[in-house]
C-alpha cells in the first residue's frame, strides 16, 4: 500500500510532462483509461490491458512513454496486489497458500561504484583503526579496547552513511 503513492506520483509527473511537450498518445491514454476503469470497478484481477508497448512516430518522447508504461504495470500489479491482501484479511481458514506478485519497486538495473572513493574509505578507516590500536599498545592503557571499539564503531557509522 505505501508504494501506490510514489508510483502515481511518478505517472502523474510523466504524464504532467508529456501533456507539455505535446500532449498524451492516444494509444497510451487507452491504457491509462482501461487500467483507471478497471481501479474504478473494484476488479480484484491484474487490470486487462494490452502489454504490447505503444508504437510511436519517430521525433516522438519514446522514453517519457516507456516510463508511463512502466509505472502503469506496476500500478496494476500493486492494484492487485492491495486488492489480493484485502480480499484475504477476512478470510478465516486460508484457501490457497499466498505469494505476493509485486516483490519491490526495481529503480534500475546499471549500479556506478567509484572505485578510487571505496579504496580511499577502505584505506582511511584501516589506517585510523590500526592507528587507535598502536596508540593503545603505546600508552599502556588497560582499558584503551572499549576507547578502540568505539573509534571502530564511530568510523563503521560514518561509512555507512
């Protein structure tokens, strides 16, 4: 249920910017009106409409439709989603065993790692803990290990963030 918010969110933005660049494809807005309709009706099914993607003319926002497609088959598969976990709530003796259809929100596939950045962090935080520890051994410190853990613990948070 919290990931319907953020999926219409995004619909409305693609569809906000298409209306200003010209205007919705037809072809898209049948869908977007089939999937509208079938919310409407309370339909307790995957909401029917084509999968075929929208053919366009060439010059036209292909990727702002792709997207508007995207977030139409998730609106539909959390749709059911909702309405599966609804149906189910009053159910006393389960029927049918459950799995849930809409496992997460996929962001993207491509994932950037800088490497040069892990390898300072990884470098920096080795030579502060080896630093803590040579300096406990120095002193002479008899209780400097809760003094290097929590330097650890400091500088395991500040890599986390």
């Amino acid at each position: 249920m919290p990931m319907l918010l953020p999926v219409l969110s995004s619909l409305a933005s693609i569809v906000e910017s298409m209306r200003v660049a010209g205007g919705v494809p037809a072809p898209l807005a049948l869908k977007m009106r089939a999937v509208k309709d079938g919310i409407q009706s309370g339909a307790t099914e995957a909401v029917p409409f084509a999968l075929s993607p929208v053919q366009l003319k060439p010059g036209s926002d292909t990727e702002l439709v792709a997207a508007a497609e995207e977030r139409l088959h998730e609106l539909a598969a959390l749709w059911e989603y909702c309405m599966t976990l609804c149906s189910r709530l009053g159910e006393k003796h389960l029927a049918r065993k459950w799995s849930p259809k809409f496992l997460r929100w996929e962001v993207g596939q491509a994932r950037h790692y800088n490497h040069g950045m892990l390898l300072f962090s990884t470098v920096t935080v080795a030579l502060a803990i080896s630093t803590m520890g040579m300096l406990w051994i120095e002193m002479g410190w008899a209780d400097g290990a809760g003094a290097v853990a929590l330097g650890d613990l400091v500088l395991f948070l500040r890599g986390a963030r």
